[in-house]
C-alpha cells in the first residue's frame, strides 16, 4: 500500500477506534458532565475520522468512501494504535487512554498543521483546537484524580500499569513514518515521542502516579495486528454494513 | 400525593395567593426569589425534574445504537443528539435548583423510583430504524409538549424550554430523514421503518399522558400556567401533523381507527392501551429494570470519581469542584 495511504488509515483508524469507544459511556459516565464530555470528544474523534479517511480514499483511488473504509475492512486492515481498542474496564481506564493518546495526538497535531501536504495541513489546523482541548481536559483528570481520594489514585495507578505498554504502539515507527518525515508530511517520528515524554513524566508526577518500570511493551495495531478486543468493536460497528450489503443509510 | 397538595392550596387561599394568581394571569413570570405557593413549587420540582430525568434516561435507548450507526455520518449526528439530550438534562436539572432541591437529591429520587420519567424509554430500540422513529415520533412528540413550555409562568423553566425546543427540532428532521432513507432503500429497509412506525405509534401517542378526564395534574396546572394545553389538545395536534408525514414516507399508521374527519378538521383516531400506559408508569414496561439498572450501575461505578474530585478539591482547599 501507498505510504500515505497507510499514514492517514493509521491516523483514521485512531480516531475511529478511540471514538467507538468514548462512545459507549453515553449515558453510563460518573456525572452528568461527562456524558456530555464523553459524547463530545467522541464527536470530535468521528470527524477526525471522516477527515483522514477522506484523504486516505482520495489519495489511494480505487473509488473507494471513508464509509466502505470504516465499515467494509476487516481486522487485520484496520492500522489504529492498540492503546484506543482498549476496553472500558472502568472510568479510570477510559480516563487514562484518553490521556495517554491525547499526550501524543497533540504534538502530532501540532506537526500536521504545518505539513508539506495541503489536504493534511488544512485538516491539522481545523482539528489542532480540539485536540488541544482534549488534553487540557483529560490532563486536568488525570491529576485532579491520581492526587485525589485512596481510591482514585490507585484506580489511576492501575489503568496507568495496564495501558503504559499499548503507548509503545502509538510511538512504535517504520519505514512509513520515514518516509512521510523525509517528505514532509509528517513530523520526525523522534519529535513526538521526545513531546510525549515530557508532557506524561510532569503531568504524571503532578498526578502522583509512577510510569511502571516495564519492558513490556505491545505494539503491533499498526501492522494490523490487534488485541483480541478488536474483534468485537468491529463485528459491532460494521454489523449492518455487513447484514445489508449495499443498502444505503 | 399530589391531589392532597391541590385540595390543601385551595383550602387556605390567603392574600398572597390571590396577588401570584393575578401575576400569573398578567402574564408576568415568577422568577427564583419571588414567593410562591408550595403546591406550585412542588409541581414544579416534580415536573422539571421528570423532565429532566427523561433526558438522562433517554440517552440509554439512543446510546444502545451510537456504536452499531451504519455511516460516519450518522454516527456523528446521533453522537451529537445524545450529548444535546445530555444538556438538556443539565439545563432542566439547573431551572429544578432555583426551587431549592439539589441534583444529588433529584437523582437519589429517580434512582429509588419515587421520581418518574418519560414512559417512551421503556420501550427497547431494536433495529436502526427505531433511531429513526424515535427522531421522528418521540422528539416530535416531546416538542408538541414543550413548544407551549416556552411560556411557561416560571422564568428558568420557560428559559430552558427555548434554548430545548430549537435542539429538538433537530432531532425531529434528523430521526425523519433516517427514516426517509429507509423507506428509499431496499425492501429489507421498508420492513424495517414500517415495524418500528409500528412499535413507537402508540407508546408516542402516550407521550401526552393520559386523557383528559383521567389525568389529575391539569387543572390546576393549567391555572398556574406550568401548562398551557391539555394531553388530548396536544395528542390530537401530533397525530394531524404526523399523519401526513408518514403517508408521505408510504408508511401505515397502525391504527385501524384513524380517519380525516372533515367536520373537525382533524383525524379520528383510536384509544391507546392506557393499561399498558399505566403498567409501564408503574415499573412493569419492557425495559424499566434496565434502564434504572443503568443509572444505578453510572451513578454506583462513578462513586469513586466524584469522591476522588472532591478530595482533590479539598486538598488545594479550593472551592469544591466535583460537579
Ligand atoms: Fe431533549
Ligand atoms: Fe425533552
Ligand atoms: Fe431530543
């Protein structure tokens, strides 16, 4: 597959997989606010994936819609970060995920939004604003939370341990980031995990939570090769593509 | 309950009652600091927070289908409409504080079924068109009753409607157009709005309440100014605006009843089950245990966040924060 192709379907699928996610707290979050914050962010993610896919289609060619690539692709196409097909073990983890991706989506945003490529450019300074927000949000969270109650502080502790080895995944790199970095298109792969670094050991050491020292580390959904979790999120979200081929919605 | 507060406001009609009915009656609205009756705050507090408890609860039916929408798109509009739904909860449980009860509290209610909300969620959503139905007949139906809301006597109340009433005119057209799309696909698509029209007609038709002969609250509502028309006034308004609307998608009302009655003006139309309507209210619908069983489970698992928040709040010893 084209290069750019498969850096718009990993940044797509990103949004697409976390924004299924978010969405199922949709009436069952903590606080009302939530909810709505939940539902927003979600919002926010599907757009994004609308975008990316957008470009993804138009730069492969084959006729293809951002819908056919969301709902028609099986698993081992499908490119995201396994860190967002995480599931909601609690609001902690729901928290934690977003944290952790919003920590590298960010700097990332930030690269696009001056990127060689017009149609990535236009969609990284149109979106830069709500990921800003995202983090501003999901970081106040994570320490209010962490340096919060017995009990929230653990709950964080141990969605931080369980979802600390998916981010290898999101800062994982191949010939692809080469490429898209040596074009322009994209920032050098070094910059965003150098970001992320810093952004997650202050903020996490504001929140009083401790970076597990592990050499686990999971990676692989860039490839296409998934979480047992995938499955189900897609046999679930493309069900009526599938059930009714061809309809129209 | 609520017909001993009735008779108890008659009984002891002092001078300030006769002074609010007379504003009432001027059209001047009451706003938070002015004296009211207690039989119209209570009412109020019982009908705000009904309605506000039906936007939480209406979230359920809506969100079973957010992860399963067929398109992008149409994930993204009913995302949209869910977190609106979500607001509107917040907005109505702000206009219920002004009356001195906290959103803890309403909560509390609801969670132990003392407080009610709309009978419709009770009522599963099965397939993709039962989105569109419920866009269609249950939005519509929410805003044939709160377009007179609006107008409200009590300010926060009437407020809140306006800012409601413009979403839910949203949700109407875009539950609509789903169903447009169904009723122009394939024959599968057909079946599938025809069954849910099928399922939602008469649970909407009892979104208005009982009839007017049976239904306690309206009087004196009425006279306060909470409501400005009556269950059957609004039921029949819906069912003439709907009516056309479904010929138009080729869709059949099952109702064997129905007839324009040129005399009127408006259609006849047959009873709901009002046993049912009443079994529901009383717990015993489809999805009553569920959805109660969902609030419970958010409001339990999210016991932690909150106190989690507010022990952080108290650390930096800033005003508390939680909510
Ligand atoms: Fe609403
Ligand atoms: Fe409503
Ligand atoms: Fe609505």
């Amino acid at each position: 597959m084209d290069a750019f192709v498969t850096f718009c379907l990993r940044m797509g699928d990103n949004a697409l997989i976390l924004g299924q996610r978010t969405a199922e707290w949709c009436g069952h979050a903590p606080v009302l606010e939530e909810d709505i914050a939940f539902a927003n962010m979600g919002l926010d993610l599907i757009g994004q994936t609308q975008l990316w896919y957008g470009l993804a289609a138009e730069a492969e060619g084959k006729g293809r819609t951002p819908d056919d690539l969301a709902f028609l692709r099986p698993e081992r196409q499908f490119l995201n970060s396994l860190l967002v097909e995480q599931p909601n073990t609690d609001f902690g983890h729901a928290l934690m995920r977003q944290y952790l991706f919003d920590a590298w989506h960010l700097p990332m945003q930030e690269e696009l939004a001056k990127s060689s490529h017009e149609g990535v450019r236009g969609l990284a300074q149109k979106t830069v604003k709500e990921v800003r927000y995202h983090l501003d949000r999901s970081r106040d969270l994570i320490v209010r939370l962490g340096d919060g109650s017995e009990e929230s502080h653990k709950r964080m502790q141990d969605a931080l341990d369980w979802l600390w080895p998916f981010t290898a995944d999101l800062l994982a790199t191949d010939e692809v980031d080469a490429q898209m970095a040596d074009e322009g298109i994209a920032p050098v792969p070094a910059l965003i995990a150098k970001a992320f670094d810093a952004e997650t050991q202050a903020t996490l050491a504001r929140a009083t939570l401790t970076i597990p020292e592990t050499r686990l580390r999971r990676t692989g959904g860039r490839d296409g090769i998934h979480t047992e979790h995938m499955g189900y999120i897609l046999a679930e979200m493309q069900s009526l593509q599938r059930t009714y081929p061809g309809a129209r919605w | 309950m609520y017909a001993q507060l009735v008779e108890s406001g008659k009984a002891e009609t002092s001078e300030q009652d006769v002074a609010f009915q007379k504003r009432i009656d001027d059209g001047i609205r009451i706003e938070p600091k002015d004296w009211m009756p207690e039989g119209y705050r209570k009412t109020l507090i019982r009908q705000i927070g009904q309605h506000a408890h039906s936007e939480i609860v209406g979230q359920l039916p809506e969100g079973n289908w957010i992860t399963r929408a067929p398109t992008l798109q149409r994930k993204a509009i009913l995302l949209a409409k869910v977190q609106d739904e979500a607001g509107h909860g917040l907005y109505l449980y702000c206009a219920a504080e002004t009356l001195g009860i906290s959103r803890d509290e309403m909560t509390e209610q609801l969670l132990a079924g003392k407080a009610k909300y709309s009978s419709i969620f009770n009522y599963p959503t099965l397939t993709w068109a039962d989105i569109g139905a419920i866009g269609w007949l249950v939005d519509g139906a929410a805003i044939m009753n709160q377009v007179p809301l609006q107008r409200c006597s009590y300010g926060p109340y009437s407020r809140a409607m306006i800012r409601i009433c413009k979403e839910e005119s949203f949700h109407q057209r875009q539950g609509f157009d789903i169903m447009r799309a169904l009723v122009e696909g394939t024959e599968d698509q057909k079946a599938m709005a025809q069954d849910a029209l099928n399922r939602w007609w008469w649970p909407s038709l009892m979104m208005f309440g009982p009839s007017d002969k049976d239904s306690v609250h309206s009087e004196q509502s009425m006279r306060w100014g909470i409501k400005q028309n009556t269950n059957d006034e609004l039921r029949q308004k819906f069912v003439d605006q709907t009516v056309p609307q479904a010929e138009w998608l080729g869709l059949t009302v099952p109702d064997s009843e129905l007839s324009w009655n040129e005399e009127k003006g408006g259609y006849d139309f047959g009873e709901p089950d009002w046993n049912e309507f009443m079994e529901v209210i009383k717990g015993n619908g489809p999805c009553n245990r569920e959805r109660l069983e969902a609030r419970q489970k958010a409001w339990d698992d999210g016991a932690w966040f909150r106190e989690g928040l507010m022990a952080h709040a108290e650390k930096q010893s800033a005003p508390i924060a939680a909510e």
